[in-house]
C-alpha cells in the first residue's frame, strides 16, 4: 500500500513514536507499504518554523530518507482537485495532502477526524 503521512505523523514518528497508534505504527513499519512524506509537509514545516511556530532544527529531507520514507513532490495535477473540494477542512496544507492522496489514489494517514468527510482512504 501506498501511503501519504499527514505532517504530525512525520514528526511523531520521528521523535515521539509513543504518540502514534499501535496500527499506525505497524502500518509504518510494514515492509510492504511505501510510505511517503510530501513536498507539502516539508513547506509546511519549513513555513512554521520561519514564522517561529515550530522549531526545526534538523533537515527533514536528510531525516526522512534515513527514516525510510520516500519523498513525494506536490504536483500540478495533484493541485486540479483543490478548486472541487467542499471546504470541510480550512489548513490549505492539510487540503493539499487530501488532494494529492485523492489524486493519486494512495491513503492518507492522520489523526485529524475532517479527513474523513473528503472520501479518500484514511488510515
């Protein structure tokens, strides 16, 4: 299975493990499931960390890539969904990260419950 994780799984995968579910957590450790960590995160992470929302003092991209996860750019298409989708969900990231799971019709892992009213597969 290809799987999308929601910014807050990435981080607490990497420093906080004990906040994930058990499924969550055998999810990710599954080797047959590719997870991912979208360029969305990382402007996400990026952008709190510049306005001093989170502090980030690690490369994401360095951390992901030992961490195991793949790296998934944010694509043009991926973005056509954007202007269709009902406003159940205001963050623009989080609606990009629904977007892109949609579009490529890979699941979605996240904790936040409005994910659900988007129709795309939610771990």
């Amino acid at each position: 299975m290809k799987v999308i994780i929601d910014t807050h799984i990435f981080l607490w995968a990497i420093s906080e493990p004990d906040k994930l579910t058990t499924q969550k957590r055998e999810e990710i450790e599954r080797l047959s499931n590719i997870i991912y960590v979208s360029s969305v995160s990382i402007a996400e992470l990026m952008i709190k960390s510049s306005i001093g929302k989170l502090q980030i003092d690690f490369d994401p991209l360095v951390v992901a890539k030992e961490s195991g996860f793949e790296l998934l750019e944010f694509s043009a298409e991926d973005a056509l969904a954007l202007k269709e989708m009902p406003f159940h969900h205001r963050d623009p990231f989080d609606r990009m990260l629904i977007s892109q799971a949609i579009n490529r019709k890979f699941s979605l892992m996240s904790d936040d419950g409005k994910f659900k009213k988007y129709g795309c597969q939610l771990l």
